[in-house]
C-alpha cells in the first residue's frame, strides 16, 4: 500500500471490516483516521482477503477493527531515484498468513433492525450530524410535516413510538421547533430503528422502537466542539485511576434568543441538553456507571413587563448501573433509574409533572456457540402531579374532560421478558421471546402479553431471509411525546398491535447492500389522536377526540439500496409503499397522514483534499385533505393535497489538528430548494380549493467543528 500523494507525517486509520463466510471484505468503515490516508486504506481495503472466522468448526461473518500505519518515507538522497514509499505494515492477503484465532462473544443483531453510525450521519445532508435526525431518512417512516421531528412508523402514530438510551426511557428525542436531538451526538455510537418485531427487551409501546447507544467509554483524553448559527456544544472526556475509570461530560446550548430578539422582539426561544457520565472498573469483573441527561426547552413571548409562557418541557434522568461479567458466557446487569418530567404553559397556564423511580435486571447467557439466551425484569413507577388549566367559567365541561384524562395520581408497570437466538441449522437462526407487563392506573389494571419471534435463513453467503412477527401492547398514550403527558386510566383497555413482516436482504457488488421487506401491522383498540380524527369526522366532545378508540392497519413494502456514506462515494435509496387505514364506527377511512410514497435518495462524494460534499432528496405524496362534517361519513378514497419535495445539502472541508484530530467548516442547508408544503385544503361550496400553505421551512447552518 503506497504512502499517499500529498500525506505529511506519519498516520495510522483505524478500519471496521465486515468479513464474509468466504474470507472477502463485506464491508469497510473508516473509524478514525483523516485523508488522504484515510482514503487509501478504504480503496485497499476492498481488496484484501482474509481467512474467515469459524464457529463450530463452521465459517462464519465477522466484525473486526484493523489498523493500518503509515510511516513517512525519508528524503531521497541527492541525485538519486526515489524508492516507492510504503506504508507498513504492508497490508494483509498476498503475505504468508499468521493463524490467529479470535473467540468473540456478543449480542446477536436483531433481524430487523436498521442502523445510522455515527460515522454514516456525519455525512447524511439535512441531518446536522444528528444520529437521531437520520430516522426519517430510514424506510418505514413516515413524517408528518417536513422538518417536524414526529412521524408515523409503519402506520404507527408518533405516541406509540417508544425512544430509549441505553435502555433508559426518554419521554422525547428532539428540542423544540425543528431543533436537533437531546443528545449530543458525540456521545452517540449507534441509533437502532425497529420498525416491527423488536426483541423481548422493549416494550410498553404499540409502534416502532427507536434505541440509542451510547459510545463505551475510552480510555485516552478526548473530545469534540462545534459553533453553528444556532447552537454550540461541547464534549470530553478523560481518564482517571490509571485508566481504570473515565468520565465524560458533555452538552450544548441555543442562543436562537439572542437572533430572535433581533429579528422578532416579542419572541423568545430557548434549548439547551447536557450529559454526565462516570464508569469505573471496580473489579475486573464489575464495572460501575452512573449517567446523568436532560433537556430543556422555553417558547414564551415578550411584553413591556414579563414573558409570558408558551410552552415549556424539560427532562432529566440518572441512572446508575452495575454490569458483572461472571464468566465468559454470562453477563448480568442492574439499574436503577430516577427521573422527572415536567411541561407547562399554554394560553391557560396548565402544568404536568412527573417523578419517576425505575429498576431493571438483565442476565445474558450463552450455554453454547449456537445458542443465547437473554431475561430480565423492569418496573416502573410514574407519580403525576397535575394543574389544570385556567377553563372559561361558561365551559365545565371543558374542566370535566382534563379532569379525566389527566388527574393526579400514580402509574405502575412491571415487566418481565426473555428470548433466546438459536442457531437451529446451519445459517438459520430463530429467536422466540415472550414478555408479560403489569399495569395499574387510577385503580384499572391489566395484563399484557406479547409474544414474539423472528428469524433469518441464509439461502447463500449474500443472500438472507428475514422474518418477523409479534403482538405489542401499550397504555392509552397521548397524541404526541410530549413530557408528563400520559392518559389516566385503563377503562378502554391495552392498545393492542399485531405486526409482521418478511424480507430479502441482498450483498451486491462494489459495497452496495439492498433489501427489500414487505409489513404488515393490524391495531386494536388504539388512541391515535390525530390519525383517526383530523378534520373533525365522527361526532363527539373534545375528549372523544383525544381518547377515542380506533381500529388501524398498515400495509406496504420498504426498499433500501445503500453504500455506506463514508467512502469515497457513498449514498442510498430508501423508499416505503405503505397504505394506512383507520375504522371508527360506520366509517373506513384512510389516516390523516397517509402517505402513498416516501422517498429519501442521498449521495455524499469525497472530493478530494478533505473536502466532501453531500445532497439528499426527500420526495413524500400527500395525505388526505377531506374534513367531513359530524353527518358525513368520510370517504375511503378522499382527495389528497399536493405531493412534497426538498433538496437538502451540505459541504465540508477539513483541516488536520494533531495526530488524530481535525477541524472543519460545514455549511448545511435543510430545504435548499425553498419548497412551500400544503397541510390543507380549503373548499368553498361552488368546489374551488385553495392550498394552505407553510413555509418554505428552511434551516441553514454554517458551523465549525473540532475533534481532538
């Protein structure tokens, strides 16, 4: 492997490779390391050929992290010819091999699954290198408004999606507005969507899954900075007892209000996160960690004498956990987690508190090579303290219904789930899981129990099968996450969901990975606020409307076409066919946010002398546009409004900061192409409508980023 044209110094890139069955490279991502080396090692990387891991005696697909190093050749001696440089060590394959045997013991990747590295959003336009933001982009999701960070998945509303960090429930994952996530990123190794058919270990949500994981912590002094128009954040982390513990502390804070005042006086917005983390080998065998996070957000408006609220939610969780790994095969891990909720504000003044005390236990266990097993217990007590609002004395019943659906009281719900992956015969796995969960509220309690079970065939070494299917429950849930907003009661019983898929998943040539999965998800019993009920169809009260019961399915088929984001050219294709119905009553109808199509298509190119630049097309139809009134059966065919497109894009150039750092300019524009969105469509009686329109909502931000 040559030392790269235009390299200074020595250099080391560090690689994760994917490696098949057949000892060929998979798949490459660079993890650290910056051009032109980091170039040159992917290029190479491509062509190398390793002795694959077995199992059993049996090649297997592993995952590993190699470095390469690059020495700086010495000047060549005055009138003489200078040797080809090399970088060593030379790079493995057409060497003599040295036998090395790796026993790796992990957990096994749901089948499901779909991931964004940190590494792959850095690039992703639109994102702000936000892992939690590259959601929408996956197949599955369906927005409800451009930039708005809620969205359906697979038919799903937003309150029937769960978010989770380390396993630790968050009550939202993005500050208001069109802010970024309430996690810094840095601190973000992975961010997992399960669409359908999630492992036994989630539950309580009806909908997708949306987890994060956090990065384990390191070892050396670390850390990252960014200053945009908007933010700026923060992260480091350091080593302390001689590299037996570390501790990181991280975060970012808005100063929107500062460009606010000077473009509208009278408003006010503001948002900042943080995130403490300490760990610490106790033993060799035990690990403790306590992790602290949390978010605020403030809308309000300015008069001559106050601010008054509009809306304000915050959050704040620490959890502490102790991890002991008591052989090879059996890791156990307990938790304990206090939290506390509160939102506020509104032209009444309500207010909505909720304290939180939660514990989990998990064993994960593996009596053999082709069998894992994985069990535990969570309970969780959410004590809700409630201020109605300030209702029109002419209006009671307006009292009546906050009343009922948001008193003040206490919520408990203990779980209990196990599943096992079997490898049952050579390149098929199956993994059965069952979880049951207790909930009590306002004096109702209910039992649920959710089945589960997926699988993987390996037809061929690039060719796999996938299946899934599982039944879900939920308590009746609010219309969007938003903090301390939670219904009271289990009079109208669990929502239920029964969600299946099927799919292909394909290797291709040149890194390219595609798969291609059909779903199918049936809800019962379901509180879908603003699926079942937009445009006002169906009499009844206001309360009728946010805790009314629904039947709901979606049906369709999700495309992905990607090549990793971080080579030289990288990009993907994801597209969702999906039709998504409710039924109330007499009525069928579509749900209010049905989209036929939703594609995002994205390229990201190295252009060469660290610059990289990076477009994205989001393309969705529109949804439904009818209002019928309280007589009116609404239609199973109604007019839609306008389809919607954006062009996001975004242009880096780096700058090399010592050995391992570097610093860059980002310029990122979210709807470059200026594009105005219809939310409705106003019908007068001779028939004409005219298009309601926002926007166009366009976010540009110019930025500067650090990492040492």
């Amino acid at each position: 492997m040559a030392y790269p044209e235009g390299g200074e110094g020595d250099a080391s890139v560090v690689l994760e490779l994917v490696i098949g069955v057949e000892g060929d490279v998979r798949d490459v991502t660079v993890v650290s390391g910056e051009p032109p080396f980091s170039e040159v090692a992917l290029r190479s990387a491509w062509r190398w050929q390793f002795d694959p891991a077995k199992r059993g005696g049996r090649a297997v697909a592993s995952r590993i992290r190699f470095e390469v190093r690059f020495t700086e050749p010495p000047p060549a001696p005055p009138g003489s010819e200078a040797p080809a440089p090399e970088a060593g060590p030379p790079a493995p394959g057409p060497r003599a091999r040295e036998q090395l045997e790796v026993t790796v013991y992990g957990d096994k990747r749901a089948p499901t699954v779909r991931s964004f590295t940190r590494a792959e959003v850095r690039e992703l336009p639109g994102a702000f290198g936000d892992p939690f933001r590259a959601v929408e982009a996956l197949p599955g999701v369906t927005p409800i408004i451009s930039g708005v960070p809620f969205f359906f998945v697979r038919g799903a509303p937003p309150g029937n999606v769960g978010y989770f960090l380390d396993g630790i429930r968050v009550p939202l994952l993005y500050h208001v507005g069109l802010g970024p996530s309430v996690i810094h990123p840095g601190i973000v190794e992975r961010v997992d969507l399960y669409p359908g058919g999630y492992p036994a270990r989630f539950g309580r949500f009806a909908g997708g899954i949306v987890a994060g994981e956090t990065t384990p912590p390191r070892p050396e002094l670390h850390g990252e900075a960014s200053v945009r128009l908007i933010d700026a954040g923060a992260l480091v982390e350091a080593p302390f007892d001689g590299g037996r513990g570390t501790a990181l502390v991280a975060g970012r804070y808005s100063y929107t209000g500062l460009l606010f005042s000077l473009l509208s006086p009278e408003a006010v917005l503001e948002y900042w996160d943080y995130q403490l983390r300490a760990s610490h080998d106790v033993t060799a065998r035990d690990t403790l960690t306590v992790f602290s996070f949390g978010a605020y957000d403030f809308i309000g408006e300015k008069d001559e004498q106050e601010v008054k609220t509009v809306l304000g939610t915050e959050f704040h969780r620490v959890d502490l956990r102790w991890d002991h790994r008591a052989s090879q095969r059996t890791e156990t891990r307990l938790a304990l987690t206090a939290g506390f909720d509160r939102t506020r504000g509104g032209e009444r003044d309500f207010f909505v508190r909720d304290r939180m005390l939660s514990a989990r236990s998990e064993v994960r266990h593996r009596p053999s090579r082709r069998v894992a097993i994985r069990a535990g217990t969570d309970v969780a007590v959410d004590s809700y303290d409630v201020q109605a609002p300030s209702f029109d004395i002419d209006e009671p019943e307006e009292q009546e219904i906050f009343d009922r659906l948001f008193p003040t009281r206490t919520d408990l719900a203990i779980g209990a789930y196990s599943d096992v992956s079997i490898e049952a015969a050579r390149g098929v796995s199956v993994t059965p899981g069952l979880r049951l969960d207790l909930y009590a509220s306002n004096g109702a309690a209910l039992i649920g129990i959710d089945p589960r079970i997926s699988a993987r065939f390996e037809i061929t070494p690039k060719l796999r099968l996938i299946h899934a299917f599982g039944i879900v429950h939920q308590p009746p849930s609010f219309v969007v996450p938003v903090p301390g907003f939670q219904l009271a009661g289990l009079q109208g019983g669990l929502q239920e969901s029964l969600q299946s898929s099927a799919g292909v998943e394909q290797d291709l040539p040149e890194g390219f990975t595609g798969s291609l999965t059909l779903f199918q998800n049936v809800f019962l019993d379901m509180t879908d606020g603003i699926g079942a009920n937009q445009g006002g169809g169906g009499s009844g009260d206001r309360a009728d409307r946010i805790d009314r019961r629904s039947l709901g399915s979606a049906v369709g088929a999700e495309l992905m076409l990607r090549r990793p984001l971080t080579q030289k050219l990288g990009g993907y294709l994801s597209y969702t066919l999906s039709r998504s119905t409710r039924s109330y009553g007499r009525e069928h109808f579509p749900s209010s946010f049905d989209r036929t199509h939703v594609l995002n298509l994205a390229l990201a190119y190295d252009l060469g002398r660290r610059w990289r630049a990076g477009t994205r097309l989001v393309y969705y139809s529109g949804f439904p546009s009818e209002q019928a009134d309280d007589d009116q059966l609404r239609s199973e065919s109604p007019p839609r409004v306008p389809d919607f497109y954006r062009v996001d894009v975004r242009l880096e150039k780096r700058w090399r900061l010592g050995q391992r750092g570097y610093w860059a300019f980002v310029l990122e524009v979210l709807n470059a192409t200026l594009s105005k969105e219809t939310v409705d469509l106003e019908c007068d009686a001779d028939g004409e409508c005219r298009a309601q329109e926002i926007g166009p909502v366009t976010i540009p931000s110019i930025g500067v980023e650090a990492v040492f």
